[in-house]
C-alpha cells in the first residue's frame, strides 16, 4: 500500500516517527511535533463538546500562533471545514463573513461562540480562504481536500522541503501562501519559522531570524525582500529556494536578490487564492523586467480577448486558467465554467510559450500584498450620509507596493472629517482596504467630459502636493 | 508644553492633516483605524527618537506602541533616555 498524500494523514504520521522535531517556531518558543498533536487534540476535544452538526464549518479568527496552528489541524483531523478568517476584519464584515459560510462555530483563540449553521459547504472541503476583496463580504474560497494533497505534495517536492528544512511563513495564516509555508512544510516535516505580525516591518528582524534559525525556504511578498535588502548589507548563504509571488518584482530589487541570497534558486510564482500557485518561472537576475514563466505541470492557461475567443501563439489577452490545486467555484456560487477560473489579470504569451503579466483589467491594486478593489472602496465611501462625491486612486509606493488615497466632497463645511470617515470604513473594509491617506474638500472634484472622477489629476494633483 | 499635544500636532500633521489636534482623541485607535500601518511605524518611530531621545537600538517596539497618542506617551515615558519632566508632572 501506497503512503497516504493525505495532509491530516501525514500530520499524524509526523506525531508518530519524529515527535521530538520541531514544528513551530515563534518568538524562540519551540513547539515539537508531539507538542503540536497534543494541542490538536486538545482543539478537536474542545471541537466535539460543541457537538456540532455533522459536516457542519467552523470558523478560526486566525491570529498568528502554533494555538491556532494546532486548531485549524484539529479541523483537518476531525475532517471538519474550516473558514480562516483574518484578525484584521472589521466586525461587520466578520459577522457577513461568517453568516455567507454558514459557519457554525467561532474559535476564537479559546474563546468559542456557536453561530446558527447554514447548509453544509461539502464534505470534501477542508480549507476555505477568502479572496482579498475590498469591501465588506469577501468571496469564499472552498478547497477539496484533494486539491490541498495535491498543491501540498507538488510544494513539498519542487522546493525540496523534508524532515528538518526550516522554512519561513511571513504571509498571514489566512493567506493561501501559507498553503505551502506552513501545511506543506508540517506536511513534510520540516519546521515553520513563523514571522510575528507584530515585527514583520523590522528588516533587521526578518533577516536575523532567517539566519538564526537556519531558514533553507523563503516565501514572501517583494515587500518581504524590500525590507531585508534594506535593512541587511550580509548576504544570508543559507538560503537554498527563494520564492517571491503576490506582486512584480521591482527592477531595483531583483538586481539585488542573487547577492542578499547566493545560495539560493531564485523563482517567481503566480497565483491566485481561486487555483493557487498557477505559474513558475526561475529567476537568473539578469532580466529586465520578470515574467511569470510557463504553466506548472498539470496546469492549463489559455490566453483569451475581450470576446472571449481563445488566442493561440504569441498574445496579449485576459488569463483563463485551471490548477489541479484549484477551488470548484466560490461558496454560494457557480462552478467555473469547465473548471476554468478568470483570472482578471491582463498576460501575453511570448513565441516561446513564456508568460509575463501586463496587469489588471480592472481597478484591481495589491496594497502590501492584499488585492483591493478600489472602485468597491468609492462605492462604499459614497455611501457615507455626509458624503456628496468621492474618487479613491491607487498610488505607487516604493514600499506598500500601492497605497491607496481618497478625496471626500463632504456635503456641508463641518459636516465630516477623516477621523470620522475611518471609524465608518474600520468596520467595513479590511485594513489594507482602508485608504492610507483620506482628504476631506468642500470642492467639488477634478472630473472628465463624462463627469466621472478625474483620477488621472487627483494623482498628479497628489504628487504636486496640492 | 503638554507631550499628548506635540505628539497629536505630530500625527495630523504627518498622516491626517485635514484634522487638528484638538479633534484627536487619545484614545481614538490609530492602527484599527488604519492611520498607522507597520509600514508607517517605523517613521512614527524615528520621530519619537529624535524627539525624546530614545536609544532604538535597546528598545524593542511593535504596533501596540503606536495605537493611539495616549499608548505613544507611554511609550516615550518608558523608553526616554531622560526623564521626560512635563511628562512626570502629569
């Protein structure tokens, strides 16, 4: 008999053969891989007494610790689906959050609250993220459990994590990159280095704790990179696979990757939280600019235009693409038309069959690696009593990737400030959404012909510094 | 001169300029307001060790520091390398 590629199943069996290897690192506190089952049963004990309908989800407020670690594989190993919700959602949004997955329990580190449960989501799901979008209710992402022992083990493989090869997650545990940092590492054996939230600005931090615990894998946003590379002038040799995915890759800083990492294979990768990791391509550091690379083994990816027809050889259209690691649609909707998911993102296809992204068709923008949609940010400003008009712009940022700025027309002098206007988006956006920087006028706003927002001058008016 | 003051002039000077001191409450929530983020911490950061003579590299700080002006008097009243005398006073 063959050696399950079940993730609960491999957990168990890690328990069982190296129970003294370390799982979880965090802040120097080191938890064992026996350390972290008794935890899990711990959690699935607790999980039982609330005797909660069969196939029935629940929900962990996903607060980065081995405490939730241990729950969410409480949830894998009592086969029960389980929505991470981010520590950052506003309690609106949570509360719609929790009612569209029909959840019916909160854990909440050990804090559980039962919720009213809506219909099973399906037997088979053991993740459910939630895509970043920007206003209140973000879409669910159901993940088979088939999808995630897939995903797992091609993670595992590729980037050659086994028992012992200390890999960092700096991502937070609800993003879908923890799918490899975290679940294929566990999966494998090897020992998570967990970033706390609280110091993953702190270049210094990050570079130290790769070097000091000895980290062979890095995963990470560019902005992960960024803050090393400035903060650290020693290369960190340890490193064998270094993985940047979620954004472009800056000019600036791809040229100086091969030197803060020269022992490293370096690899841009493309995904979404819908199909996951969907493209790879190796970086040599020698490129002007970085494409995503080609299709991952078993991935399909047609490139189509504004109709929708398929194009074949060399083009520039909208990605459509399907993953052996992909949900089957979102909760409470469709399945994807033959399983292909729209990606929304703009690629072209060069005559070697390489990808690079070109960008987004919509007003689409990554802030710190969180995908906002900043159109749904107006609308929800807009909606504000004392609101009369309001145009959100996307402005780059060496750091933030993007940062976001809104211009409010109050409807009266007096009538709103932007403290005011914080607390109303606090509970209805997550925090990447809420603009970084809110400038409240009496003015009306600069418009086109068409007498929609002129986003173009309020940037250029913004860099003016008017 | 009362240090909650210079440190909201500070705030909406640097990141809310539409408000004015007065308007800041101390306890309003900087971060979950999203005012603050990680990114800006280490500016708000700069700032506080420039102005309050805080050695940065012996004292360990995060974003609960930064959470609002009354958490960021506290944390100046900690970490200063003199002792702050208005601060003392209050």
């Amino acid at each position: 008999m063959g050696r399950s590629h079940s993730l609960p199943d491999r957990l168990l069996e890690r328990a069982r053969v190296q129970p003294e290897a370390v799982a979880l690192v965090l802040d120097g506190e080191r938890v064992s891989y026996a350390g972290l089952h008794a935890m899990a049963t711990g959690a699935a004990a607790r999980l039982r007494a609330l005797d909660l309908p069969p196939g029935a989800s629940v929900a962990v407020r996903a607060v980065k610790s081995p405490e939730t670690i241990a729950v969410i594989a409480a949830c894998l190993l009592t086969r029960r689906p389980v929505l991470l919700a981010s520590a950052e959602l506003g309690e609106h949004a949570l509360e719609a959050l929790l009612a569209r997955a029909g959840c019916a329990a909160l854990l909440d580190g050990p804090a559980t609250t039962r919720l009213t449960a809506g219909p099973p989501v399906g037997e088979d799901v053991s993740f459910m993220l939630t895509t970043s979008g920007s206003t209140g209710v973000p879409k669910i992402v159901p993940l088979d459990a088939g999808a995630v022992d897939r995903f797992t083990d091609w993670a595992g493989g590729r980037f050659g994590i086994g028992p012992g090869t200390a890999v960092l997650n700096y991502a937070p545990l609800t993003f879908d990159l923890c799918l490899l940092d975290v679940w294929a590492t566990l999966k494998a054996g090897g020992t998570v280095v967990l970033v706390d939230q609280e110091r993953a600005s702190d270049g210094r931090h990050l570079a130290a704790l790769v070097e000091s615990e000895g980290v062979e894998v890095v995963q990470g946003v560019p902005l992960l990179y960024r803050l090393i590379a400035d903060a650290s002038d020693s290369p960190l040799p340890g490193v064998r696979h270094v993985i940047v995915t979620g954004d472009k890759l800056s000019p600036r800083l791809l040229g100086r990757l091969p030197e803060l990492f020269p022992g490293a294979r370096l690899y841009n990768v493309y995904g979404c939280t819908e199909t996951n990791d969907s493209f790879l391509y190796e970086i040599t550091g020698t490129e002007e600019s970085v494409p995503i690379g080609r299709p991952l083994p078993g991935v399909e990816a047609l490139v189509v235009d504004e109709t929708g027809a398929v194009l074949d050889g060399p083009a520039t259209g909208e990605l459509l693409v399907r993953t052996p690691f992909q949900t089957r649609g979102y909760v409470g909707g469709d399945a994807f038309p033959d399983g292909r998911f729209r990606s929304g993102d703009v690629v072209s296809r060069d005559e070697h069959g390489v990808f690079t992204l070109v960008g987004r068709n919509d007003f689409q923008v990554k802030v710190r690696g969180t995908r906002v949609n900043l159109q749904e940010v107006e609308h929800l400003l807009l909606a504000h009593e004392a609101a009369a008009d309001a145009a959100v712009v996307g402005v780059p940022d060496e750091l933030a990737g993007v940062r976001i700025h809104a211009v409010v027309r109050r409807t009266a002098p007096g009538a709103l400030n932007s403290l005011a206007l914080r607390d109303y988006c606090r509970t209805r956006l997550p925090r990447a959404a809420i603009p970084s920087t809110i400038q409240v006028v009496d003015d009306p706003l600069p418009s086109t012909p068409t007498g929609k927002p002129d986003r173009r001058s309020i940037i250029e008016n913004l860099r003016n510094g008017s | 001169m009362d240090h909650s003051y210079a440190i909201k002039q500070y705030i909406v000077r640097e990141f809310i300029p539409d408000v004015t001191p007065e308007e800041l409450d101390d306890e309003y929530d900087l971060v979950a307001n999203g005012v603050v983020n990680s990114l800006s911490l280490l500016k708000i950061v700069n700032w506080l060790a420039d102005t309050y003579d805080i050695p940065l590299d012996d004292v360990d700080v995060s974003l609960k520091d930064v959470v609002g002006v009354a958490a960021i008097r506290r944390f100046v009243e900690r970490t200063a390398r003199q002792p702050v005398p208005a601060l003392a006073e209050n």
